[in-house]
C-alpha cells in the first residue's frame, strides 16, 4: 500500500515538476534569444540552423536557473492540490507521518541535485563557451553585416562600436569604445565619420575614423574611476584593424572567463594557483578566492533544488491552492527572495575578508533552516 501511495505522489509531483520546468526553460530562453539570436535572424545575421543551434546551445545555460523554479513551482502545485483536495489529511489520518508522505518529493529533489550539478559544472559553461564561438564564426563568415546603423554592435571582441547612419562602407556620427580584458573602457573616440573594410584575402577587417576626438582612460589598477586620468586629442584619421582569425581563437577555444571553465578546467587552474602561492609563499590568493566563489556558486545553485523544495512542502501543505496560476505566483515570489539573496552575495564577490566563496552557502541554509522549522510545525498539527 505504502509503496503505491509513494508511486501516486512522486508521479503527481514529477508531472508538475517536468510541466514548471518546460515553462521556466521557455520562458528564460526566450528571454534570452530574443535580444542575441532572434534580432541578428531577422536583420539577415544569421540563417535559421545557425540560429536553432544557439538556441539550442542556451537550454544548459538557462536550466541553471530554470531547475530549480521549476522543482520549487511542482512541488507547490502538487503538494498545493493535495492539500486542498484534504488527500493530506486523509493520508495523515491512515497513519502515515509527513516524512513518509514527502520521501518523493525529497528523492526527486535529490535526483534534481545530480542533474544540476552535471549541468552546471559542465554542460552549460561548455555550451556558453560554444555559443560564444559560433557567433564569432558568425561575424567572421560576414563581419560587415554586423555593422548595423543605430545599434550598439558588441559582437568584435574588445570593442563596441555605434554608428549613427551608414551608406554601403561610410559610416556618419562613429563611437568607438575600446575595452580591455575585464570590459572596461580604456580608449573612447568618437568621429564624424568613418569607413569599414574588410579584406577577405587576410581575413581582417579595418575601422577608420575621421575628424574626431579620442579619450583615452588610464588608472593605477584598482585605483578606480575617481583618480583616472583621462587624456583627450583631436586627430583627422585613426584606423583600428581586427584580425577576425584570432576572434575565432579566442572565443571558441580559449575561453578565459571563469564563468566559462567546466569543473575540471576550474579544479586544473585551482592546483595552479596552489602551487603558486605555496611557491611564492603567500596565503590565499585574490583570484583563487575568485575561483573557488565560481565554483561554489556553480553547486550552490545546484543544490538550490533540493533547499527550495524543503521550504515549498510545508508552504504547500499550510497554504493549500488548488490553482495552477496562484501556486506558480506564489512560487515566483519565493524564488525573488532566493535570488534577492544570493545576488546580494554576489555584490560581496570582491571582499576577500568575508569570504564570499563560502557566503554563497547562506540562502540554501537559511531556506533549508525554515523548511525544517515549518516541516516540524506542520507535522505537530
């Protein structure tokens, strides 16, 4: 009989599951195609394979996030329902505890864990990566077609480039950003106008700038903004070429953000940067502080699952909404408060002393510290 109950519950709770999950993985990767991939397709950018691929290429990156809503949102619908049909009742009045009565929930959260932690520590930084590498072999297959007027284009790395109107290769009202390794401005220039080449035979692409201004931003390191200097010069032509070759090296094999290494590229790096400061005799460095803050937030939001499901159950069993609409609502907010928080971490990143490698463990613990509170209430009733 037991086993039959728990057949019944984990169908119910993995049919809301997988239904919230498809939702939230659309809804995101929407979200997500609609400014990169859908606006180049439709501006003649990119053909419609190379356009399903990227889109195809998100789906790791998004279910990220999209796995734990959708766990969060199945477990308020069905457990939700359940409790509004008073089957919970029922079941509790045959004997059964609420541990006996949320043992699916919990294994396919556990299940949900696994799966996160596969997808976030390899699947989706490899599947950004490639992303990004499929559309720098985009611009390299027809680099004018991105130079599109009115529109900040950001597809050259270490540059973004804005033209106010352009003729065939003449550009009018030209802003060109500079950046370095960490995408901050180092050189701006604005000109009056501008041409853009592109020389197939060398693979490499020219801007020029005409009667304009340069501003070029120099700091002392981590100095900041406030005692930047900032050198200006009027010139008549300045010309910045790209070799479109080493675009594609650098994107789609050479990944060097962290948010793009897999676990065991990050683990790789991490034993480097260890016997590197073991060498040098220092303590724990500011980038492996870095490092192992990625790596952590890569399990955090993983194990998010599991943490979001406890705290959903006794949500579910006390609030009781037959609903569809008003448990996905109900699960939205709580899945705001969540990334409220593990955001505010992320703006800690850059205070070594904190340790927010380890500070990115708080919202789990405060969520599963409240589902265990609530869980032990709604079983003494």
């Amino acid at each position: 009989m037991l086993f039959l109950l728990h057949r019944y519950l984990f169908r119910q709770i993995s049919t809301a599951t997988a239904l919230a999950l498809a939702l939230f993985v659309f809804v995101l990767l929407l979200g997500n195609a609609m400014g990169d991939i859908f606006g180049l397709m439709l501006a003649g950018k990119l053909d419609a394979l190379l356009c399903f691929k990227l889109v195809a290429l998100l789906i790791p990156y998004v279910s990220v996030y999209a796995l734990p809503l959708g766990m969060l949102a199945g477990t308020l619908m069905a457990m939700g329902r359940l409790s509004s049909q008073n089957e919970i009742t029922a079941m509790k009045s045959a004997g059964l505890g609420l541990g006996q009565l949320t043992s699916p929930v919990f294994l396919l959260a556990s299940l949900g864990v696994v799966v996160g932690l596969i997808i976030n520590l390899h699947y989706a930084p490899q599947s950004r990566a490639a992303y990004k590498g499929l559309i720098a072999s985009a611009v390299t297959e027809n680099p004018l077609s991105f130079i599109e007027p009115r529109r900040f284009i950001n597809e050259f790395p270490g540059a973004v480039i804005y033209a106010g109107n352009r003729e065939g290769a003449l550009l009018n009202d030209v802003w060109f950003w500079k950046l370095n390794d960490d995408r901050e401005v180092e050189l701006f220039i604005r000109g009056r106008a501008g041409k853009i080449d592109y020389r197939e035979s060398e693979n490499a692409m020219t801007l020029t700038l005409m009667d304009g201004t340069t501003e070029q931003r120099k700091t002392g390191g981590e100095a900041g903004f406030k005692n930047a200097e900032f050198n200006m010069l009027d010139f008549g032509e300045l010309s910045f070429e790209w070799s479109l070759n080493s675009v594609v090296e650098t994107q789609a094999t050479q990944p060097t953000k962290l948010k793009y290494l897999t676990f065991a590229q990050k683990m790789a790096h991490r034993k480097q940067l260890i016997a590197s400061e073991i060498a040098a005799g220092t303590g724990l460095s500011k980038e492996r502080v870095q490092l192992q803050f990625h790596l952590q937030q890569n399990c955090a939001y993983a194990f998010s699952v599991f943490s979001l499901a406890m705290f959903a159950i006794p949500l579910a069993i006390r609030v009781g909404r037959h609903e569809s609409y008003a448990n996905l609502a109900l699960a939205l907010v709580v899945a705001l408060i969540f990334y409220s928080l593990m955001i505010s971490v992320n703006w800690l990143q850059g205070i070594d002393w904190l340790r927010p490698d380890l500070l990115i463990w708080l919202p789990n613990i405060l969520f599963q510290s409240l589902g265990i509170y609530l869980l032990a209430r709604t079983n003494r009733h």
